[in-house]
C-alpha cells in the first residue's frame, strides 16, 4: 500500500510539473512581442492605364469611360495574388488626380496604413491612408501627396490586428502637373512660432486654369491636382465617403475617394453658379441660371442625390418680382445681362431655412419654407437700396456704429450653444466693393467706406466680417472684423478650428489667420485674374483616416 501511495505520490508531481510548464508557455507566448519586419528599400512596378483619346469629345467624366477603365484595373488585379510586399500600383487610374497613386492588394485580416512621402527640398508628408474596400481581404487607396514632377520616395509603415508591422520603402517618379501650375506656393510672410492648423488647402476656380483645383499643404507644396472638365469648381462637398462638385457650368459629379466616377448629373435647362449646399436629406442645394429666363443667377434648385432628380425650388422673380421691375440689364459693347440679384452664396440655416448673398445688392438675405412655402425672412444692407420697395420693412435693424457689408462673398451661418434662442453668427469675406449698376437711376446712399476700385491695390482693404444676429430683437452687430488684402470680387472666408482661412481673390493672395485676427502665414499664387475660393480640410474620412 506504501508503494502505491509512492506512485500515486510521484504522479501527482508529475502532473503538477506539466500543469506548470504550460502556464510558464503561455505566459511566455502572451510576453512574446509582435513581430516587426523591415524590409528595406523595394522596387515596386508602378502601372498605367491608357484610353484612346483621339476623339475630341473623349472626357474622363463619363460613365462608360469609367466603366472601360475600371475593367482595365479589374484586368491587372486578376494578374496575380497581390501582397502587401508585392502590391499594385497604379498612377491615376480613373484620370481624375494627376499624382493619384492607386495601391491594392490582399490581405488576410483588418489592417492600418501609414505613409510618409518625403522630396528633397519639401517637409515629410504622413497619413493614415482610408481603405477603401470594404472587403476584409482586400485593399484599396489612393494615396495624396506625391508632388508633381519629382523623385517621391514613400515609406509604408503596414500595422496589422496582432500588433505586427512591416515597413519598407520605394520610389516613385510622378507625373508633371497636367495643367502646368507652379508645384510650390512661396511663403512670403509667417508670424514668429506660428503653427498653422492642420489640414490641407484646396483652390476653387483659378482663373487660367479652368477644370483644376489644387491641394497644397502648410509648406505651400502641391500634394494633388484634381481634374475636371472646363470649369471652375466652384466649392466640394462629402457625402457618404463620396464628394460631389461642378465639372461643367450645367454638370456635377459624385467621385470616390479611389477617384472614380459614380455618378454624374446633367442640369439640363439650366447653368450652375457659384455654389453648392448639402441638407440633410442627401440633396444638393444649388444656385443657378434658368436658361429660359431673361435674367441670371436668381434661381435655386434642389437635386437628389441618388435618384439624379431636379426641380427648381425658388424663382426669384416669383418672391422680388416687384424689386425686379425697378432694375435693368446691364450692357456692354459685348452684351446685355439682367443680373438684378446675382447670389454667389448659399448656405443652409436649419431644416427648411437658407441664408443667401447677393452681390448686386450688397445684402445678405434669409429665406425660410424653402422646400413647400418660400419667404423672405430678413434683410441685412443697404437701407437706400430697399427704401420704398415692399422688402424695406425686412431690414434687420443695426446695432452699433460701423459700415455695413459691400459685394460681401461666402456668407456663413454659423450656430453657437452659447448663444440665446434666435441669436446666431453669420461670418463673410466683406470685399468693401461697391457695384450697383441694376439701378442706373438709383442716387440714394452708398456704403460711404467702400471702394469703387475694379484692381487690387495696397491703399484699399476687404475686411472679415462677423456678425451676431438676433432674429428676435431683429438686430445685427458686427462682433468682429480685421482688415485682409483687398478683393473687389470674388474671394472667400472660412471659420476652421482655431483659424481663419481667407483668400482675396483679386490680390491672388491665400493667408491664415487665428481667431483674433493675427495673421500666421501668407502665400501669394499664380492666377491669371484670380481663384474664386480656397478652403481647408483634413480629408478624414475621405482620403485619410
């Protein structure tokens, strides 16, 4: 019986030890860190897709072209089971972002991807690239940031769901602007320790070089020239991972964040002008030029984005038809234009409320029951302008003493929780330009501060202009303003985080500003007159994560 105790004895042990060891295993499995792999510098193939183009309508913003070169990339894909190590890359393959590198291949779980793309003369440029396959054992980008015309050299950092990276880097010639734009944008001013926000500057209309917009970061250097057709892109807005803009003066386009094409929309009957709008229904609010109509840019119209429906949702000369009556088409040895009204911005104020500027006018108008009973809420101007009229009692009331706003541009309604019921801001480019040719015989009061001058100069400034507006007290009050260089047209403003983007047009000249004014940085651009509008954005949630 002692002996068999003894064996019971040792066998315990035994078991005791493995138990032990499998613990210490696991333990050590658990401790074991994730394993990094550094692969080096690599040769990576950088493939091309070609379309014949001798047609001389032949246009990349068409859905059967698209549809040619999404075959042609499903072709190469096909070719070979695609590695991170050993992926497809593809210069712009759907013609819409001359340094658009494509980069797809397959993996076997979720994953990150960082880059950095480094140029001799030029800061690092790191992001997050946004996958855009929702497929989990495939991958899909397309990478900004490659500058035009020079030697790239990008360094993927590849993180997978264990912890696991591999890093390797490569080289990429990539091609020259398409549109021959300077690459760099010379800082010529720069506040003392100043750190610009971050984000991306995108241009909107350059004049000269119609059907492109650009995207400089805070160095000033180009990191994606955007293709459109022969217009101006007058502003972009995202919807649902997708961003929709004017390619032609009748015609938007919904692209991907891999730069194809889903979607177009031809306005027939009608030209866009000047902006755009998105409510919360997935409808694009756009102004507009009824091709049937005597007058111009005095329509809105509302578009539905996934149906490709369009109707027009205010005819201004249904709401002023009276003021109308007191103007007249302007002429030039060229030709005549009725533009009694000429609004060059839209933005939307609650659910059934937009506020409009109109250039001609120097007013700033909000319109409420836009989609089933349109009227005229408030007017913010010129009081000579509208005395007499049947809007006269429309004029919000002015609270303090300052110059009202002249040829003002990128009106913004802008909510604060702070704020009481009914009190708002609105924001703008004040151009400080007055041009009031509708009424020839109009010889009441002008905005007394406001130049008369067509070019830039030094002596004369645009303001940014922000105003605090009670609706309940039927007020306005100017909250605040800096003077910025002078645009007569054009030009734009934009709140962004804790700076403040402004572009004068006519001056050609893109500065940041912080919110109390000070200027950070400046940067002077090429344009033949002017570019109409320059904001800012990170692109998360499009381009990058």
């Amino acid at each position: 019986m002692e002996e068999n105790e003894l064996k019971c004895e040792k066998f315990m042990a035994w078991i005791f030890v493995l138990i032990f060891a499998i613990i210490l295993a696991g333990c050590s499995a658990e401790a074991e860190p994730a394993a990094n792999e550094n692969l080096g510098k690599l040769t990576v193939p950088v493939e091309t897709i070609s379309l014949d183009k001798s047609d001389e309508n032949f246009s990349y913003y068409d859905l059967t072209v698209q549809e040619e070169l999404q075959q042609q990339l499903n072709g190469l894909k096909e070719k070979k089971n695609y590695t991170f190590k050993e992926p497809l890359l593809v210069m712009n393959p759907y013609g819409t972002n001359t340094t658009g590198l494509y980069l797809y291949f397959e993996e076997e779980s979720s994953s990150s991807l960082s880059y950095t793309v480094s140029v001799d003369g030029s800061s690092d440029f790191t992001k997050t690239a946004k996958d855009a396959n929702k497929d989990e054992t495939q991958a899909e980008y397309q990478l900004i940031g490659l500058v035009p015309g020079e030697e790239n050299n990008v360094s993927f950092t590849y993180k997978q769901e264990d912890g696991s990276t591999m890093i390797y880097e490569f080289t990429v010639t990539a091609p020259k602007s398409q549109s021959g734009y300077p690459i760099e944008m010379v800082q010529t001013e720069k506040a003392e320790d100043a750190e610009l926000s971050d984000g991306l500057f995108y241009t909107l209309g350059t004049d000269g070089y119609a059907g492109y917009s650009y995207v400089f970061d805070n160095e000033g250097t180009m990191r994606a020239e955007l293709i459109t057709e022969d217009y101006r892109t007058d502003r972009m807005v995202f919807y649902e991972e997708t961003l929709i803009t004017a390619i032609t003066d009748s015609m938007l386009a919904r692209i991907d964040s891999l730069g194809k094409i889903v979607d177009i929309y031809q306005l027939e009957g009608f030209n866009l002008h000047h902006d755009i709008a998105l409510n919360e229904n997935g409808q694009l609010i756009v102004l507009a030029t009824d091709q049937a109509k005597n007058s111009v840019e005095d329509v809105v119209l509302s578009l539905d984005l996934e149906t490709g429906e369009y109707k027009k949702l205010l005819d201004f000369d249904d709401l002023m038809g009276s003021y109308k009556e007191m103007t007249a088409p302007v002429s030039d040895e060229k030709s005549s234009t009725w533009d009694w009204l000429h609004y060059n911005s839209i933005d939307l104020a609650g659910q059934d409320s937009m506020i409009l500027s109109s250039r001609e006018t120097s007013a700033i108008m909000k319109i409420s029951g836009i989609y089933d009973n349109p009227a005229i809420d408030y007017l913010i101007g010129n009081e000579g302008v509208w005395a007499g009229t049947e809007f006269e009692d429309k004029l919000l009331t002015k609270s303090g003493d300052f110059e009202g706003q002249s040829g003002q541009h990128s009106v913004t309604y802008l909510e604060d929780d702070s704020l009481p019921e009914g009190q708002y801001y609105l924001y703008m480019f004040n151009n400080n330009y007055w041009w009031y040719l509708s009424r020839p015989d109009y010889d009441g009061p002008t905005n007394a501060k406001a130049s008369l001058a067509r070019e830039a100069n030094e002596e004369d400034h645009s303001q940014f202009y922000k105003y605090l507006v009670d609706e309940k007290a039927g007020t306005y009050q100017l909250v605040q303003q800096f003077d910025v260089p002078y645009s007569s047209i054009v030009s734009s403003a934009q709140i962004y985080g804790d700076s403040i983007i402004i572009d004068s047009g006519v001056s050609k000249i893109l500065g940041e500003y912080d919110t109390e004014g000070n200027l950070l940085a400046q940067f002077p651009y090429e344009a033949d007159r002017f570019t109409y509008r320059i904001f800012k954005d990170t692109f998360e949630g499009y381009w990058f994560e």
